[in-house]
C-alpha cells in the first residue's frame, strides 16, 4: 500500500522530521497538534479554549488532505499540562 505524507506547513516538520499525518490504506494517523500559530510560536497564549480550536482546525485539514473526514476518527489523546484547566 503506498503510504501518503500530509504535512501542515508547520515550520516544525523539518527540522523534528515529522509529518502531520500519514494515510497507509484505509488508516489515518495524525501526529501530535499544539497550537501553533501560522508563522510559529504559540496560537492563543492562555487561552485553552481557543488553543483547542486551533488544535482541532490543524487536525481537521489534515485529515480532509488525506481523504478523511472528522466523522472517521475512531481515537483521540490529549495532555494537558495542568489537568485542573
């Protein structure tokens, strides 16, 4: 099965060497998301709710890039720095 590479522009995938989300087959996984603003650095300091939009809108493009949508996800993680927020 060839395997597709989606990746978010993110100026981080280069130098980490990582690819947003990678599609084999029928199998979507997405990387890691923090809330990076289009040009680096942290989208939305302080604002957990709105870091978490941005979180979902990164993970929502780049599962519609590899022929996914959010309806298919099956398994979600989070980390939280302080799990009281």
């Amino acid at each position: 099965m060839p395997r597709q590479l989606i990746s978010s522009g993110s100026p981080f995938e280069k130098p980490i060497g990582f690819s947003r989300a990678v599609r084999i087959g029928n199998t979507i996984a997405v990387s890691g998301t923090a809330p990076i603003a289009p040009g680096g650095g942290t989208a939305y300091p302080g604002d957990l709710y709105r870091q978490t939009i941005a979180c979902i809108e990164i993970i929502k493009t780049a599962i519609e890039r590899a022929g996914g949508s959010l309806s298919d996800v099956v398994r979600t993680r989070i980390m939280l720095t302080d799990i009281d927020r």
